[in-house]
C-alpha cells in the first residue's frame, strides 16, 4: 500500500516528461511532501492519500515558466501607452523610477505580479530589478519559486544612486540570506552590453562565479543596439560578452535575443547559455521577431517570457505561447515554423532548462517537485478537443486556470489565490498610484 500526502487524479494530462509532449487520459500523480512519487495511470486501490484532488473535464500541466519580467513594474502598466519611445521613457519611466521607486514601491509592484501569475499559472519567474531582497521576500511569501536578479548598470539605480558599489553590498546580502533557499535564487543582472562597461561586465561575471550563480542580461534587443555595439567595439554582443567571460557563468541567461547572427547562436550553442524570447514585447516595443525556429533547430535551450508591462501589459503566458507561434509563423511564412506542441515546450520543460531548473521543475515526473497547474476545459471555447496542446496554445486566455501547485503547497484554490490577499493588495497599488501622479501629472 503506497501513501502519499496528496493524490491528483487527471482526466487530462500532459507530463512533459523527458520533454515529450504526449496527452494521456485517466492518470494520477502521487506527491509526498514537495516532490512527485509516481505518476502513471489511474487506480483506485493499492494507495491512501492525506488528500485527494480532481477536477472533472480539465487538464494536468507543468506550472508556466516565465524567463524574464520586472515584476515591479506592474505599476507601470498602460502608463503612457502609444507614445514616442523618447518621450513615454523620458516623460513617464524615468522620472517615476528615479523619485519614487522604493522598497514600498517594488513590494507593493512585485506583490501585483505574483498574483497575476499565480492566477495564470505561472509557478516560476525570473526577475530583474531593483531592491530586489524585497522582490525576494515576495515570493517567498506567495510560495512561487524563482531568480531574483539585482541589476548593474554604469547608470545611477534607485537603489544605487551614487555608483559607489552598493549593488554588491546588496547581491552579496541577497546571496547570503536566499542562497540555499529551496525556492527563491539570487542572481546577478547586468542590465545589458550597452548600459556597462568591460569592467563592470567582467566583474558581474566574476561575482556569478564566486557565488556559483546565474547570470541573466538583456542581449541583442534592437538592431541599434547591435550596430552601436559593432560601432564601439568592433563586436556583436554575445561576442563581447563572451570575450569578456560572462557565457562563462553556471547558467547565462540572455533576454530577448531578436538579432543574433548565425555566429552569436554558435556561441549561445558553445557555451550553454539560454535565451529567452519574448515575442510580445518585441512586437510593441517593434523591436522585431527573434530566430527562433533556428534557435530550436541548433538545440539551444530557449524559454519564453514577458518582459515587464510597461512594454507588454499583462504577464500572461498562454498570451505569449500563442503569440510565439503565430510570429514565428507569420516571420518565416512557414505554417509549420513553431507548432503549439514546441510553444508548449518553451514555456514548461524548455524554460526550465533554460534557467538551470530542469531537474527540479518543467515536467511531472517522479523525483520532481510538485509544480504543477489544473486548466479547465470546461469553457466553450475550449471545445470540441481535437488537439490538447492546440487548445491550451491557440484558444486557453489564462483564466481556464482553477488550482496552482508549487513544492505540492496549494497556493491557488478553484480561481482563489491563498497566499496574496487581494484587497489589501488593491488598496496599495491604488496608494502607489496616487504618488505616481504627483510627478507625472
């Protein structure tokens, strides 16, 4: 007789299991404590359960893995939409990031973000930006797992207005407190080739190989980044970058990565790194449509992630999945150039390795945690079933989403999430706002 902590009966699953998109019917998944014990087919004998769980007419999922965001800023979101880039960051962001941007300001953001992904099924994030030990402190407290990246940069932070160091001083804190934590991992996060200098590159660098942590950047974005690059210094950005020693690190991690040259995969290929695509935000910042169907095919390890909501609006990842496919197919007037399958992959097994996660998330298997999500197909745009991953690619918005699972903890119950009180978190973004409108009019 096995005994198990919880016991998930599936109507519908899609395991990911060694990558594979495979749907199954009539499967149950064992959990003891925070890992999966078995998964296989359904029984209603030779096992007890603490707890039972089934959702009739839904699916079984590994939880979303969103590879890039800046979670804090959610209070940016439709925030001068539409405007001249010079003006809407000039204007709007940077009087905003360099007067009001706080520990107050990044909780109270951070907290808004985690909601929005907790009810959209996203169970890990990678983030990047300031005061990020409150960051950490957020998901922490909402149960999700992810990086947490503290920015450098050779310009004046919120957090280190002086350029005295102090980033350090706060990675190395970030480090001590949260570097064996089951959930929450530091990372370093130099903005991006453009914004630092060789020194500051390498020392990033340096600092993720003392600590045996991640690295993540933004890399090649624009093409004007990539020819201001080439103007400076004679090189590509991956190529500078792995010049200077950062694809050297546990795990790099680049965003973006609309520009790349044949040259600059090979590298990506070389050394490990990941990237990280973030189609929508590439879209409305008009940035352009990575390679990525050439990507897949050189078998680099690519996620998909949001980007912030000053640049996307919502961090909804069945948004991005259907988005990945569909300008991948539209970039290469091919059909069959991203399939909802591989978009699927990108977003759980892929998007794990990606990060350095994929033995411990991604997929549902035995040894794995228990991070999974329950999608209802009891809506009527997700009938008729023909194809499962077509119908969580191409027609699922997020809100089919009824329970959230990270280290086998409930955190979100039948639409209702158990870790972050809404109204009180209502109210502070409201407070945050009025502020905002002290400065910006």
């Amino acid at each position: 007789m096995k005994n198990y902590d919880l016991v998930v009966r599936c109507d519908h699953l899609v395991s990911m299991s060694g990558g594979r998109y495979e749907p199954l019917r009539d499967q149950m998944i064992g959990i003891v404590g925070s890992k999966i014990e078995f998964v296989g087919p359904w029984t209603p004998d030779g096992w007890k359960a603490t707890r039972t769980l089934h959702r009739p007419n839904s699916v079984v999922l590994p939880g979303l893995v969103n590879g890039h965001c800046h979670m804090a800023m959610t209070m940016f979101r439709g925030l001068a939409d539409d405007l001249p880039f010079d003006k809407w960051l000039h204007g709007y962001i940077l009087p905003v990031e360099g007067k009001l941007v706080s520990a107050d300001f990044v909780r109270t953001g951070a907290r808004l973000a985690a909601l929005e992904s907790l009810l959209g099924g996203v169970t890990t994030i990678v983030d990047m930006y300031y005061f990020q030990e409150t960051t950490a402190e957020v998901l922490d407290a909402s149960g999700m797992r992810g990086l947490v990246g503290e920015g450098v940069a050779d310009f004046p932070a919120p957090d280190n207005k002086s350029l005295d160091g102090s980033e350090y001083r706060l990675l190395d804190r970030l480090a001590e407190r949260y570097g064996r934590h089951e959930r929450v991992v530091p990372v370093i996060a130099p903005h991006a080739p453009y914004t630092c200098s060789d020194a500051t590159l390498k020392k990033a660098a340096e600092w993720a190989r003392a600590k045996n942590l991640p690295l993540t950047i933004h890399v090649s974005e624009t093409k004007g980044e990539v020819e201001g690059q080439l103007k400076e210094h004679g090189k590509t950005p991956p190529r500078r970058l792995f010049d200077l020693g950062v694809m050297d690190t546990k795990q790099t991690i680049f965003a973006h990565c609309v520009h790349l040259t044949d040259d600059d995969m090979a590298l990506l290929a070389k050394t490990g790194t990941s990237a990280i695509h973030n189609p929508e935000s590439n879209m409305k910042l008009g940035a352009g449509a990575a390679r990525i169907r050439k990507m897949l095919d050189l078998g680099l390890k690519v996620g998909l992630g949001t980007d912030g909501t000053a640049s996307n609006n919502d961090l909804n990842m069945f948004k991005e999945m259907d988005v990945a496919a569909k300008l991948q197919k539209l970039s290469n007037a091919d059909n069959t150039a991203m399939t909802a399958a591989q978009a699927l992959r990108m977003a759980t097994y892929d998007g794990a390795r990606a990060l350095g996660l994929g033995d411990l998330t991604g997929s549902l298997e035995a040894g794995k945690r228990a991070d999974f999500i329950v999608v209802s197909l009891d809506e009527p745009h997700m009938r008729p079933l023909h194809d499962l991953a077509a119908q969580l690619v191409y027609a699922a918005t997020g809100q089919e989403v009824r329970d959230v699972f990270v280290d086998g903890r409930q955190l979100v119950d039948d639409r209702r999430c158990l870790t972050i009180e809404r109204d009180a978190l209502y109210a502070d973004v409201e407070r945050i706002q009025g502020l905002m409108k002290t400065v910006i009019g």
